[in-house]
C-alpha cells in the first residue's frame, strides 16, 4: 500500500499480477500485456482519508488510472486473481465485478459495462480508470489537480445498494447459464432482474423457494441494485424476491395499449390489445370474466370498468385463443399501467 508507482516505465510489454499479497496469482510470464507509454504524472490518491498507492494520468486519456488491488483493499472488497482470463474479480456482499486487462468492458453481476477506458498492467499492478469508482462502485469522486478523494457511505451502505420494487413476473429466462427475471413487461415500470448465486426466494410467510418455483404470472415485491443498465427494458442484479401471490399455473403473456373497450349488451367487458414489444404477441381481444384479476404493477385491485383506450395493459391468458383475426381469449390476470401510453 505504501509502496509509490514509478513514473517512469518501459515501453516493452509487462507481465501479468496484481502483486503485493498471497491471495493474488502471477499470470504466466511467457504471455505479455501491452501497456501505454504515454503516462504524464503521478496522481495521489485518498480513499476514505486513508492514502493508497498512486495512480497516474495518461496523456491521451480523460480518466487517471487508480490501482485495482489498492482500492478494493481500502474498500473491504475481496479480490481474485483470475489467472486464465487475466482479469480480478471484486466481491463485497452482493456486488461483483470483474475486470479483464485490455478490455473496456466491466462485468457487473453479469452485465457488460463500458468506460471509455481499458484496464492496464503498469509495474505488476493492474489499474482501472477514475470513473470505476463511480459509475461500477457508486462511490463518490473528487479531483483537484493530481489529488483525487474517493468516499463511500459505508455508514448507510445498505440503503445506497439497495432499492425496492413490485410487479408481475412477465418472463424467466436462462442465457449460457445466466438466469433472469423480467417483471412488468415493456411497461414504464419494467426491469430484467439478474440472478445471482447469493439471491434470496421467499414466499410472503417467509417460506424458502428456489427459482424452479418461480412462474410467470406469479406477483412478487423484488430487492435490487440501485443501478441499472442504460437498456430498455433497464437490467439490475436482483438480491431478494418475495413472491407475495403465486400464478395457478403458467401463464401466457401479451402485452400493448388498449386499442379499443367494448362492452356488451349482456355486459360484458372485453378490450383489443395493440401488441408490442419483443416477447409479446401480436393484436389479442381479451375478455375480462368474473374470476379474471385486474389489477395495478403493485398488485392492487383495479376496478375492470376504469380501462380505457391508450391504458397500457399486461395481460395473462392460458394460451388457448380462437382462430379468427385479431385471436380472443378469456383473461386471467390484467396487470394495467396507466401510466405509460403506447406511442
């Protein structure tokens, strides 16, 4: 930690380490990694008060590089040495990162995040760009010519982590071992909630579930990340789901604005959905029954009759429609989110 960088450095490749600690493995000697040429001055460092190892500000480049090991050691993070990728790996609680040398793409529980700028090797020490801290950590930043302070609240972190939704379970999903839960659909409120090893499933009473037992359709109050992808629908890593009403069965969705409300002489309530967005189908006529559920994003009641043209509706059905053009089919649950309008 107390050891200064050398502002002066060869232009030949470096080997891969992290260097400094026992729990950080050398990459093998024979497999080199580029490096900038272009450093211009050393910059201190505080994080918390406490000053860590210097970084440096590239000529070239908007961001000065701070060193990884310093800064998670500062930060009570845990660090791994990924030997066959040449990259660390930050892990604090819920939140992981992993950080691959050469390559401005910053894995974030399982989603890619970009700065601008590449991780370097400098003198056995792998450094990341300023803006880590801030847009990866969370942190706070300060830059005063070459003094850069960095603070968390660690006194509130739980709060700072996390925040709070509800919703309707729209899709789950599995890529190359990744799973996700997609709440709320394409609606304003709508969010991929990504999985993780650490991610808690309870029913209401506090019943453990696992994610088998999730279902589409299946209402849940959800605890995730305070940050999000710039994506639509946003992603975040999801640490707790209560499931606070489980679906009957599997359901199928489709998803729009409310094209039309008709309500017949029997009275009847039925309305065409303007299908949208990537999962959902195509015009549909749902028939709202008695036992058909209407209800808001947080799972409370809706009154049938309020509906109306330009509402943007979720809605479940049991998968058997009718043949004509647009299909109808009976509704078993209408999740409506007034607040967004189809454009």
């Amino acid at each position: 930690m107390k050891n200064k960088m050398k502002t002066g450095v060869a232009a030949a490749a470096l080997t891969v380490a992290l260097g400094g600690s026992s729990l950080y493995a050398y990459a093998d000697a024979s497999t080199p990694v580029p490096i900038s040429s272009n450093l211009q001055e050393t910059v201190t460092i505080t994080v918390n008060g406490q000053a860590i190892e210097d970084g440096y500000q590239i000529s070239t480049a908007d961001q000065p590089m701070i060193p990884v090991r310093s800064l998670a050691e500062a930060l009570g993070m845990e660090l791994t040495w990924v030997k066959d990728t040449k990259a660390s790996e930050l892990t604090k609680g819920n939140v992981w990162t992993s950080i691959a040398t050469g390559k401005d793409q910053y894995n974030v529980n399982k989603m890619l995040v970009t700065l601008g700028q590449a991780p370097e090797i400098v003198n056995n020490i792998q450094y990341v760009p300023l803006n880590f801290v801030s847009k990866v950590l969370h942190g706070n930043v300060n830059v005063e010519g070459s003094k850069v302070t960095i603070t968390t609240d660690n006194g509130n972190e739980s709060e700072q982590e996390v925040t709070k939704a509800s919703g309707v379970i729209t899709s789950l999903n599995n890529y190359n071992g990744n799973s996700s839960i997609h709440i709320n659909g394409y609606s304003s409120t709508g969010i991929v909630l990504n999985v993780g090893e650490d991610t808690e499933f309870v029913l209401s009473n506090g019943n453990k579930l696992e994610l088998k037992d999730l279902k589409v359709g299946d209402q849940v109050d959800v605890e995730h990340a305070m940050f999000s992808t710039l994506s639509l629908p946003p992603q975040s890593p999801v640490y707790k789901i209560t499931v606070t009403e489980q679906a009957d069965a599997e359901m199928v969705v489709a998803e729009g604005s409310i094209g039309e409300v008709r309500n017949s002489d029997a009275g009847e309530l039925s309305f065409l959905v303007k299908g949208t967005g990537e999962e959902a189908a195509n015009d549909i006529v749902f028939q709202i029954g008695e036992n058909t559920k209407v209800v808001n994003t947080k799972g409370e009641e809706v009154d049938p009759s309020t509906l109306k043209k330009d509402d943007y509706v979720i809605g479940f059905h049991n998968g058997v429609t009718t043949r004509s053009l647009p299909p109808i089919a009976n509704a078993m649950k209408i999740v409506v989110d007034q607040d967004r309008v189809a454009e």
